[in-house]
C-alpha cells in the first residue's frame, strides 16, 4: 500500500480547560478525498488549523510524506504542500483572475519583476488541470462566489499542493455549482492530489466522499468508508440523536381569503408575471437555482427593489411597496439570506439587535425608550426562542451561527408580522439546530404567521414547507403540493432544463 | 455600601467600567496625569485656581468632539464643525450689532441676546441639514461632504465679512468670563449640559441606538426597516446644533467673531474622540470617553505647561503632549485588541 501523505496519531488539544479535540487521528493519502464532518463547535476547525501549522496540538503525532514533525508552523505546512481554502477564500479582489492564480507562486519565487506572460501560462495551465475556464482578466470581486471558488483550487495547485482542505466550500453555492465544483475535485484528485472536505451538509459528503471522518465533541465517532455511510446513520453518529423531523400540515381554512397575492408581479431583468397566493398559516417554499429570481421576488415583495408592474394583494386589499417601509407597514418581514452582513449588528449587543426592528414602538410618552418594555421584549424572545446566552449584553458576533439566526428571527417576531418571508433560514446552521429552527418556524406558522421560505435546500423544503413553488429564469414554472412530492422528484425538476 | 458589595454586586458604572477596557485604561491615564502633575507641582497643579483655568480651557474642544462623534458614531465624520462654529457666531454678532444699540434698555438687551442666541442655533440646524441631505439623500462620503462644506461655510463667511472680524459688543463676555459659586466657569457648566443631554439621547431613546446600529451595519439597518437617511441627517443636524452652541461660547469669550477662529480644532476634536475610543468606521463610543479623554489631555497640557516654564518654547509642549498621549494609548488599545482576540 502507498505511503500516507497525512497521518496524525492521538491528536489532543485543549483551550483553557475545555476539550477541543480528544485523542483524534486521521490518514490522508494522495489522490483521496477525506470528508471531515462534525456539527460547529465540534472540533473541526481546530483539526483544521493543527493540520495548517496555525494551532499546535497538545499531545500527538503529526507525520507528513513519512517524516514526523515535533513542530509545524504554517511555512512548514505550506512548503510540504498542504493549502487551507477558508470560507473567505482570502483572494485578493482588486486583483484580477489571473493574478490571484499566480501571483502568490511568483512570490515564492522571490523574483523582482513579474513577468505578465509567465502569470498568464501559469494561470492557465492551473486552469487547464481541472478542467474550468475562467476570465483572466475579471477582478475577483467581482466573479460570482462559484469562480473564486475555482479562483481559489487553481492558485492551491499553482502552489503544488499535495492537501488542499476545502472548509464549508458550498456554503454559499446552488445545487448545481456544487455539482460543477465536485467535477472540479475530481479531476483535482486524479492529479494525485489529497482534499479534505470539511462540510456539515450530508448529501454532499455522501456525494463526493472516499472516506468520512465524523467528529463529535472533539472525539472520532467514525472513520469508515464513505459506502459505508447513509443519511440517517451520519445523522446519528454527528448529532448523537436521531432526528426525526415531523412533516408539515396545513390546518388552516381553504375558504379564508389569502393573507398575500402576488399578481402578474414584473421586475425587469429579474423575474416576469409571477402570481401566487400565500394563506394564513402556511408555509410556502420558493425554490430555483441562483439567478432563476428567487432572491429578487423576495427583496420586491420586501420593497427594496420594488417591483415595474403587477399586484401584491395583502389580506385583500391592494397595496404599493416601494420601500422597506412600505412593506413593513403592511406586514411584511424579511430575513435575509447573509445573515451576517444583512441581518445582524455583529459588535453591538444581542439586546440590541433583538429590538432594531421595534425601537419605535418601544417609546414611551416622549421621546425616550421605554427601559421595562425594552427589557420585557428582550427576555421574552431570548426564552421564546431559546437563545443560548449566558447575557444578551454579549455582543450578537459571540453567538453560534443557529443562535444568530434566531436573533434576527426574533428581531422579525416582535414586530408581530403577518407575513415573514425567510431567506435560506439555515444557512451555515449545524443540523441539530436547523431541525431546531424548522420546529420553531413550523410552530409559527401554527399561530397563523404566514411564511415564504427562499431555499435551494431541498431536504429543507420537504419537512417545512406545504406547497412549494419552482422558479427558472424569472418565473413560476411548476407549483407542487408538499405531500404528493418525494425529495428525488423535486431535485430532478430543480435542476432539469 | 459595603467593598463586599461592590466587589459581588457591581454598580451599573464598575461594570460598565470593566466591560469597556478602553474606558479603564483612559480613567487610569486620567487619575496618573493628574497625580504625578500635582506630585511634581503641589503648589500650583492642585489648586482651585488651576481648576476654574483648566476648566475654562477645553470645552469648546470638548463640545466639538461630541459633534463630531455623533458623526463617527454612524461611520461618517463632521469636518465641518469649526466652520460651522465660526459662521452662526458671525450671523448672531451681526445680529447683536444691528437689533442692540449701545444704550439700549436691559429688556431689548435680553430679548436681543435670546435672539441672537436663536440664530446662531437655527443656523447651526440649517447648516447640519445640508450636511446630513449631502450625505444622506445625495449619497456624498461624509467625509468629502463636509469637507465641502466646510469650505462653503467658510467662504460664506468672508464674502458676508469681507473677511473681518464681527464685534458683539461685549454683550455676551458673561457667558466666558462668570464662574457659577466663583468656581464653576459658565462653558465648562455648558458642556456638562451638553455632555449629560447627548448621553441621554444616545442611551436612552431610539434614535440614539439607531445611530449605533447604522455605524455597526448600515445594510443591515436598512433591512431592519430602520429609516437611514432620516437618521443620519438628525445626526448632522445635531451636530450642527453643538457647533452652534460652541459658536455661543467663542462669542463670549473672544467677544467676537472670525471666519478664520480656530481652524486646529477640528482636527484636535477628532484626536479627542478617538482617544475616547470612537471608533472611526462607526457603531461605538461613549460620551464618557469623550470627557475622560479631555480631561486626560487637559491634565497633561496643562501639568506640562508649568513643568516647562522655564524652558523657552514649553506652551509648545501642548501639542507634542496630546499627539504622544494619543499614540500611548492607541498603542496600548491595540495590543489589549489583538491578545483578547486571540484568546
């Protein structure tokens, strides 16, 4: 058998008391692709970091192509071949294609002088490699996230990586960029070159692994076979518990006139003709792949890219939404799809964000705020929604990503909306807190909250939605009822052509 | 209250105390300066004349610092303060030259100072509004907006005076020459005001946290249903008001007014608010900050000034003193900053 171009034995590390890996150990060898999957806070990062020379491990053995390394630094880890692609991918988006690609090589080469000719062979003989073609002289900032995705794989190979660790590379990809970066990686592997894939999204492991390492509390649950894997049993084994997530019935009154129609709703260059009707009660799902118009209906129904022409109905009556403040006066909520940059004060505290949206209900009879309401509101979100904080004082960036979601969930909730219309609401949320999330979310649709989920994840759709709409190139092309529909059925009308 | 009370039970200020490590560190620079001064110079540093004179020196200073964090506090910045300052004092003085004669009654008197006042605040307002509409509604960088402006400003200002100064005829010097029980003096008495009423506005109501919230995430803000632009152009606007209001204090001490008063402030305001821990991209700062900087930068000027005396150039000595204080401190923030983060 081959040489192991990874092994790490017994690997231990501990922050201040707390046990963030256990005895974990992992085998690489080149040409494989290792999936590293676990739930946040499960110890990925820091097996990540040990491997890159950024952490060094309390106890353990570290060997790379055969030698054991007592200490490794990042420039050790680098010139043994192991590149980290981190979820900010760490381009540089002033810089063009091409010299993202090769400019980091053309530094290690410490040469004075950049030869623009030998940037350009560079990049596309990186490109050539696995298969992709790019525009050379697009600034990074702005490809879409897929390209810098690939942007990122070609400057790895450039640097003659023998590991590259891809962390949370889809987080931000549709079904079908995932599938063209899985090509990608393939080709990446038949190079002989080793990827760790660090992903909490099941169906991808599944999809791209050789092996799987699943991690729990820092500990190895399994290091199998990735045929050896199904659903359910990494369900079991990240979580520790098998969820089971209940399907969602609507139980409201069909006579009952709708909470929301949308008529004939244009917007041009984003989506034409689109007509729907949303009940009290029920949760709707729109989903289609990016660019099909999914995120532009919502920011329109929200107000911030008001619509050219059509009708949005709300409990009847016609209304005009040309701003936020239009759509929240009458009804209307949005969480937004980047929690982080659209929904959340991340250095302010989570006390603050809970009442961002409410401020100007919370006065009192001047212009000061009102301490015991404000206070009242905070508390009872905190608890409603179960958000784990020692101190809602804490700023909201101390938050785990599923915590986070509910703040600005409950940012929305206390506005009392009629209708809220979510945006990948578990985006980048592990799976015990997303099954967490679709029972809340379900729970409010029960006390007659009319809910839009915008997702591309279709496991999602299926536990919470009750009807679900299909968008390509602008408009509403298929509309189905949740429970004459199977997961597979609606994977293969997403992506059909 | 017991120390085992303080110590298990914090006040709302230990704690706010602790949770701001830059407020700590500022309080400590504050309580040092002023002990080592009065070490070195007992006889003159701790002394009630020395604090009616400190306490006469900076808030002008002071005053245009909240101005300007009020500014910062939304990630923008309000160069136009001292400009500002300069042209609503021209406007209230030629006011109080044209409406007071010299022997006038003392009703036209007071009703002609209470106008004067008016006007010099309105113009404050107005000029902040057009800041905020060029910033807000146009969609300018702040910091090209009011850098426009203040040059507007200015320019008004010389072709209204020819670029003379304008005479109030000594009609407001009582504002910078009382000291309240002879010991407070009346613009030291003002920024207390100012201080106290801005941190009620930014703690306390609504639109104080919308300006947090806009500084930590504009976009955000904005998907909140938070109305931005409305509520930046109050932020101007109140910073215009301040500037107004220290327009009223140049006048009572100088007892007139220039287009070309004081053009250093500005940027010692801004030195005043980041050292009080504004920070410059927006979302956070306290006005306890601005007042424990000023004090700091205050206590080190003046303690210097009596240190070196004797050595010829030492009033320079202010200015070399504020910049290393400054540069001590952010040194100190930085390094707290970055071992926290990596803990």
């Amino acid at each position: 058998m081959q040489q192991p171009f990874l092994s790490l034995t017994n690997i231990s590390k501990a922050y201040g008391g707390v046990k963030a890996l256990e005895d974990v150990s992992l085998t690489v060898y080149p040409g494989e692709i290792h999936c590293l999957v676990g739930e946040n806070g499960s110890g990925k990062s820091t097996l990540i970091k040990i491997i890159a020379g950024v952490v060094q491990p309390d106890s353990g053995r570290i060997v790379i192509n055969g030698k054991e390394r007592q200490s490794l630094r990042p420039m050790d880890a680098i010139a043994e071949g192991i590149e980290v692609i981190y979820q900010d991918f760490s381009l540089f988006p002033n810089l063009s294609v091409a010299e993202n690609i090769a400019l980091s090589h053309e530094l290690a080469q410490r040469k004075r002088w950049v030869n623009w000719r030998e940037v350009r062979a560079i990049a596309t003989e990186a490109m050539r490699k696995v298969n992709v073609s790019l525009d050379l002289d697009a600034l990074v900032g702005d490809v879409p996230v897929a390209d810098k995705q690939l942007v990122a794989i070609c400057r790895a190979l450039v640097q003659n990586a023998r590991l590259i660790i891809m962390d949370e590379a889809t987080t931000a990809l549709t079904e079908r960029e995932i599938r063209a970066l899985f090509d990608v990686i393939n080709n990446v592997k038949r190079g002989g070159v080793a990827v760790l894939f660090v992903s909490h999204k099941l169906d991808e492991v599944l999809a791209i692994a050789d092996k799987a390492l699943i991690i729990r509390n820092g500990r190895v649950v399994v290091d199998a076979d990735a045929r050896e894997l199904d659903r359910s049993k990494m369900t079991y084994y990240m979580t520790g518990r098998d969820i089971e997530e209940s399907m969602f019935e609507w139980r409201g009154d069909p006579e009952a006139p709708p909470l929301l129609e949308v008529r004939h709703l244009t917007s041009r260059g984003n989506f034409s003709d689109v007509s729907f009707e949303l009940r009290s009660g029920e949760i709707l799902g729109i989903t289609g792949l990016l660019g099909s118009g999914r995120t532009e209906l919502a920011l329109a129904l929200f107000g911030v890219q008001p619509a050219d022409s059509g009708e949005i109905r709300i409990a009847g009556k016609p209304v005009s939404i040309r701003s936020i403040q239009d759509a929240i006066a009458n009804g209307i909520g949005y969480v937004p799809e980047d929690r982080l940059t659209e929904g959340l004060f991340l250095e302010r505290s989570i006390a603050n964000n809970l009442v961002a949206r409410t401020l100007d209900n919370l006065r009192s009879k001047g212009p000061l705020l009102d301490a015991d309401r404000v206070k009242t509101q905070i508390t009872e979100w905190v608890r409603r929604l179960s958000i784990k904080t020692p101190n809602p004082e804490l700023p909201a960036k101390s938050l785990s990503g599923g915590n986070q979601q509910r703040v600005v969930l409950a940012k929305w909730l206390a506005s009392k909306p009629r209708v809220l219309i979510l945006n990948g609401p578990t985006v980048g949320v592990d799976v015990g807190s997303k099954s967490e999330l679709h029972e809340i979310i379900k729970r409010l649709a029960g006390e007659g909250l009319g809910v839009i989920i915008i997702s591309d994840d279709i496991p999602e759709l299926m536990q919470t939605c009750n009807r679900i709409l299909l968008m390509r190139r602008g408009r509403i092309v298929e509309q189905f009822e949740r429970k004459d529909l199977t997961e597979a059925d609606l994977t293969h009308h997403l992506v059909a052509v | 209250m017991t120390v085992q009370d303080v110590l298990t039970r914090p006040t709302q200020w230990t704690r706010l105390l602790i949770r701001d490590g830059n407020l700590v560190r500022l309080f400590i620079a504050c309580v040092l300066i002023f002990v080592t001064m009065s070490l070195l110079r007992p006889a003159v540093f701790p002394t009630i004349e020395n604090f009616r004179s400190m306490g006469s020196q900076f808030p002008e200073i002071g005053i245009l610092a909240i101005a300007i964090m009020i500014a910062m506090l939304t990630g923008g910045i309000d160069l136009s303060v001292v400009s500002i300052a300069n042209l609503s004092g021209v406007l209230a003085a030629l006011f109080i030259r044209a409406v007071i004669p010299a022997d006038a009654p003392p009703v036209v008197v007071a009703l002609g100072l209470l106008g004067a006042i008016v006007i010099a605040l309105a113009s404050g307002v107005l000029f902040g509004l057009i800041n905020g509409l060029l910033v807000a509604r146009v969609g300018l960088t702040p910091i090209l907006a009011t850098l426009g402006t203040m040059t507007l400003y200015t320019g008004i200002n010389v072709v209204i005076t020819r670029g003379n100064a304008v005479f109030a005829e000594n009609r407001l010097v009582f504002i910078g020459n009382t000291y309240l029980f002879d010991l407070i003096p009346i613009p030291l008495l003002i920024f207390a005001i100012v201080a106290a009423a801005v941190s009620v506005i930014l703690n306390k109501t609504g639109f104080g946290l919308k300006l947090y919230l806009i500084g930590s995430n504009e976009k955000a803000a904005r998907f909140s249903g938070i109305d931005v632009p409305k509520t930046l152009i109050g932020a101007y606007v109140l910073s215009g008001l301040l500037a107004a209001i220290v327009a009223i204090i140049f006048l009572g001490r100088n007892n007139s007014a220039k287009w070309d008063f004081a053009p250093s402030y500005v940027l010692q305001a801004i030195l005043v608010a980041v050292l009080a821990g504004v920070n410059p991209a927006g979302g956070s700062g306290r006005i306890a900050g601005i007042v424990l900087a000023i004090l700091a930068l205050q206590f080190i000027s003046t303690g210097l000034n009596m240190l070196l005396l004797a050595v010829s150039g030492g009033q320079f000595f202010r200015e070399f003193a504020w910049g290393a204080l400054l540069l001590i401190i952010m040194v100190i923030n930085y390094y707290s900053e970055r071992r926290r983060g990596r803990t």
